[in-house]
C-alpha cells in the first residue's frame, strides 16, 4: 500500500530524496536537470526546497521513498486563490503501481484544504503524465514548442495545464 507524508525537514530522507531524483532523471523525465545529474546537485535541490510556500509530499512503498510531489501556494497578494504543481515524480521501478495517481490525488486534497480553487501545472507534451492530468480533470491550455530541455539535452515542447478545485 502506499503510504503519503508531508516532510516538514529534509535531513532525514535527503540521501534517498537525491538518489531519487538522480534516477528520475537518468529515466528521461523533464525536471529541470541534465544527465548525469550529480549526487551534490541533487542534494542542493533538496536542501532549498522548503519555504513557507512550499509543501512536499512523499510517497512510500516498501519502506522507501518512490515518488514526490510539491504544492507550491502562490504568494502574490492577488494570487492567494492558486498553486502550483510541481515536481511530481516517481521512481522508475514504481512505475504503473498507482504512485503518482496517488499523490496527485493527495495534493489536490491538500490544495482545496488550502483554500486554493486554482491549480497550474507544466509538462513535456509528449510525456506519459499528459494522460495522468487530463484524467484528474485538468484542462490544456497551452503548448508551447521547445520549452526545456530534456536530461540529455534535447529541447521538447511542454503542454500548460489549470484546473478549477471550484
């Protein structure tokens, strides 16, 4: 069963938070990163994730951490009805066991609690995710071509996506 938890410190799982994102990475998933993300680089990311707008969530099965999720709350005095979806992530042997339906459903739980009715996210068009995000209600509202880079460097187009919690 998998279980979700929000981390409120990174110290304690920061040695298997970087192994994850190393290996997310090293799979092709759009993060941000370049491959061979180093070790340093991806304990970096992690010891400067958390802010007071910044919830990270957890997934774990087996007794280790197979996925990641961040809610991040707009600070924008105009914007206290929206978040943001980031960094949602699963390990590569966790894949297609429910991890990142889960946690997406979780932090759209959390979102809601948190009085937001406006939720954003991005993606690589081509990526498996598109399917995950459009069966959870989210609506494409953009593409844009070339948007990053891939973990080996090639630029893909990324799709935008909302979702109104009300």
């Amino acid at each position: 069963m998998i279980e979700i938890k929000e981390l409120t410190e990174i110290q304690t799982n920061q040695d298997e938070l970087a192994r994850l994102f190393q290996e997310v990475v090293a799979d092709g998933a759009s993060m941000n990163f370049l491959h061979p993300m180093q070790y340093e680089t991806a304990i970096h990311y992690w010891s400067n994730v958390l802010t007071e707008n910044v919830r990270l969530f957890i997934a774990i099965l087996d007794d280790k951490i197979v996925g990641t999720v961040q809610l991040h709350l707009s600070d924008k005095e105009n914007g206290q009805h929206r978040a943001e979806i980031a960094k949602l992530m699963t390990h590569p042997n966790a894949r297609r066991k429910g991890v990142a339906k889960t946690l997406l459903h979780y932090v759209l739980q959390i979102a809601e609690q948190e009085g937001r009715t406006l939720l954003l996210l991005d993606t690589e068009k081509d990526s498996l995710a598109n399917g995950l995000y459009q069966s959870a209600g989210f609506v494409l509202y953009g593409e844009i071509p070339a948007y990053s880079q891939d973990p080996f460097g090639v630029y893909k187009d990324g799709n935008c996506y909302y979702k109104l919690l009300k």
